[in-house]
C-alpha cells in the first residue's frame, strides 16, 4: 500500500494528540499515512513534539517553522491541520492551492 507522507501542522496539545494517533494507525499495519515532518510557529512546540515522535514512533521528524517551507517540500503530500481553529482556513487554504491533501480538524 502507497503511503501519503503527511505533515503535523501545529504541534500543541492537539498536535501531540494526533501524533499519538499516528503511532496507533501505524501499529495496525494498514494505515496509508507516514507522519514525516512536523511545523510550528514556536520553535520550542516543535522540538518538543519531535522528541515526542522520536520516544513513540522511533524517528526523527522533519522540523518546520514555516508553512511556505512545508508546503515547498516535495516529499509532503498533506498536511494534518492541529491549530486554532481560527487559523485552519489559513494553513488548509494554501495547503490545497499548492496541490496537498488537507486534513483539517472542525472548525474550517
């Protein structure tokens, strides 16, 4: 099965909620999605989030700071929308007119 590299957008208390989620679909065996980056604003939110990854899912994520970087990677093919809701429409909207899958949390 072809899996869709996917990025973490947002990486507090959500974020790591759904890193924890990823680590249960990857114990399935079936799950299409390879969590590989991570982004945040706040440098410290990300680090944190990837010595998380690093301790559950044993690998060190691609750290973003920036979502123009993230959205330039050609080895991201999504992202995984965790923000403020009142932000979702800025990450999903450029996210989707450069050509990634979105998986945005409600509120849009």
């Amino acid at each position: 099965m072809e899996k869709i590299p996917i990025c973490i957008v947002g990486c507090g208390g959500m974020g790591h909620r759904h890193l924890l989620a990823y680590k249960v679909l990857q114990d399935t065996g079936i799950a299409n999605l390879d969590l590989v980056a991570l982004c945040d604003v706040r440098p410290e939110s990300a680090a944190l989030c990837a010595g998380e990854m690093q301790r559950v899912l044993g690998r060190t994520p691609m750290v973003f700071h920036d979502l123009d970087e993230v959205l330039a990677h050609p080895d991201i093919a999504a992202v995984d929308v965790v923000t403020d809701g009142s932000t979702h429409h800025e990450i999903a909207v450029p996210a989707l007119k450069a050509g990634k899958h979105a998986l945005v949390e409600k509120p849009l």
